[in-house]
C-alpha cells in the first residue's frame, strides 16, 4: 500500500478529501462514498480497501458535508428560561451548572456536541449556530424560545413542563416534586415543627408553580393554613423572609425553594434573636445531595436535593431519541431529602 507519507504529500499538505481517496484506489467517487457510508451493494472486499486508503490517508469526513446530506449537524443546544434575569442566574447557577455538566457527558457519549444558546432568540444566534435540536431549562410563561423552536420546527425537550397551553405534546424532564415536596414537609413536621410556611419565588416557572400547588395541598391534607410569602420584583429575599418571620403567628419551620431563600432565612433568623433549629426550622431546595460548601454554611441546611445531573443527562437523551425518530416520552426524577442542622432541635 502507498506510505502515508507518499500520500499525503499528493495532497499538498491540505485536508484529505474524498477524491483523494477515488484517486488512491482508482475507484469512482460515488463508489468511494457508498463504500465509506456503507450505503450501496460493494463488495466487501472493495469496501475493506477503500476504508484502508482513507485510513492511511487520513481522511476524515467533512461534518458540515455530511450534515447536508443527511440533514443533521450532531449538534443539540441548551438554553434557560429566564437566564437573564440577575437575580435568578445568581439564585440558581448551581443548578444550572450540575445541568449542563450531566447534559454534557450524555452528549459526549452519544457523539454530539452541546452547545449553550441565549435565552432570547432576538440574539440572533439561532441563524449563526445550526443545531438538531434544543433543551429548555424552566420554560417560562409566554416563552420566546418555545414559539421560536415551534415556528422553526425545531426538535424541543424541555426540564420542567412548559406553562403555555399548546405545547402539551412536548417531552418533558421533571423532577417528582410531589413525593418530594411531601418528603420534606413530613419530615419538619415529624422534626416538631407545628406551623410550615414556604419562601416561594416570583419567577413564571412549572417549577415554582408546582412547588408551591403542592405545598398548599399537604396544608390541605395537614389541617394547616398556608403561610406563603414571595419576594417582589428585585427585592432582596431577606426582605421577604423578615415579613415571613415577624408576623403574630410566625412559622415555626419554613421550606425555601432555592439555597438564595434560606440563606435569607438564616440572615433574617439572626436579625430577629431566632435560633436555628429551636425557634425554627429550615429546608431548601439544592442541585443535588452532594452540592458542595453545605457543610461549610453558618448553619448546614436540610435540603430537598434534586438531581440535576442527572435531568441534564435525560434531557440530552429524550431530545436524540426524538431526534432519532423514537415515540417521544416523558420522564420523572425522584428527589432526596438530606437531613442537616437546621432541623435537628436540640442542636441548635
């Protein structure tokens, strides 16, 4: 066989194409193409010597070539709801992160590339960046980037159902917050606590939504009024929870739905002389179980983990069997409480 020396200096020093390879075999393009493919009726004989020559060659397929004929460019994006809103980035990055990380390695493994996409489709990066598909993180109420995907007829998944009536048919990743919700508030109320309030949040999102839908529902089953406060636009949440906290019947236990929250609660605890586990009781929602700095916190605090590695890893998977051609489908991930300091009476 011709020395990849001998033939790749035939080529200029330039990329091998696919013409280099007809030439190295003395087969026709079309021939050469099938043969790669593996598409066509070629001997296996003639196919072996064809992926040999392009083998020693050093011919590697043009992946923009190839998406034009086969329609696909091997690339998916993710982008976020409401990413650009300040208080929210800061709120949640963590969980964004864990996200994209876990959304990440399940592309890698299935040989796409990811790619992250603004929010906001006015960015103009939609016409720049060709992609198979998109996830959307937390869709938001009258969502720019669902009307944009479902005018373009682009593939959507989204983590967190979208509140929008008409995408009803959209696969879904979500976290099972009802068994989870009721995990928690069981557990603050079996830890002693005889008044649960929830810090929810302003933000348009299934995931704010149902958190709070479920918590009104366990107060139902509970026998207890709900004590609900939520932050103003672009309030400080300490504000919120010092409203939450100075009111005549005062939770004693309170479930905030990010880390933001309950460190808001902690701050708030402190500025009202309210000690942490014994005048009350804190739990917040967290990326995962293993977030890292919980221990490191004022008052380590009991979490509602949810697994966002792994909702990023589904999401990448649902959109590709979409992609595929597979039946779309819908997927739920459970939830974990960890137990911390913060509702441990008699510690603090």
């Amino acid at each position: 066989m011709t020395s990849r020396k001998s033939t790749r200096a035939e080529t200029g020093g330039r990329r091998p194409g696919i013409r280099d390879v007809a030439r190295a075999t003395g087969l026709s393009i079309t021939t050469v193409s099938h043969a790669l493919s593996g598409k066509g009726q070629i001997a296996p004989a003639t196919r072996e010597r064809v992926r040999s020559a392009a083998a020693e060659l050093g011919y590697r397929p043009d992946p923009v070539a190839q998406g034009l004929v086969s329609g696909r460019t091997g690339i998916i994006g993710v982008a976020v709801g409401h990413m650009a809103d300040r208080p929210w980035a800061s709120t949640y990055r963590p969980y964004y992160a864990a996200f994209s990380a876990g959304a990440t390695m399940a592309a890698v493994e299935r040989d796409y590339a990811l790619v992250v996409v603004p929010g906001d489709p006015a960015s103009g990066l939609w016409a720049r960046v060709p992609m198979d598909g998109l996830i959307i993180v937390d869709p938001v109420r009258d969502d720019p980037l669902l009307a944009d995907c479902a005018r373009r007829g682009l593939p959507v998944v989204t983590d967190g159902r979208p509140i929008d009536p008409g995408y009803e048919e959209v696969p879904t990743v979500e976290s099972d917050l009802e068994h989870g919700m009721a995990e928690v508030l069981d557990h603050l109320r079996t830890a002693g606590a005889t008044r649960i309030g929830l810090l929810s949040g302003a933000e348009p999102d299934a995931y704010t939504q149902d958190c709070e839908r479920h918590y009104r529902e366990w107060c139902e089953a509970a026998g207890q009024t709900p004590v609900v406060e939520t932050p103003a636009a672009s309030e400080d949440a300490v504000e919120a929870a010092l409203r939450l906290l100075s009111g005549p019947d005062r939770p004693d236990a309170v479930h905030g739905l990010n880390e933001t929250y309950g460190q808001a609660l902690v701050i708030a605890a402190r500025r009202l002389g309210l000690s942490i586990p014994g005048d009350l009781m804190i739990s917040v929602m967290r990326e995962s179980a293993q977030s890292g700095g919980a221990e490191d916190w004022e008052v380590p605090l009991t979490a509602l983990s949810l697994d966002a590695r792994r909702l990023g890893a589904e999401s990448v998977t649902m959109l590709i069997d979409v992609l595929d051609g597979k039946a779309p489908r819908s997927a739920m991930v459970p939830c974990t409480v960890v137990v911390r300091d913060s509702t441990r009476r008699g510690v603090g």
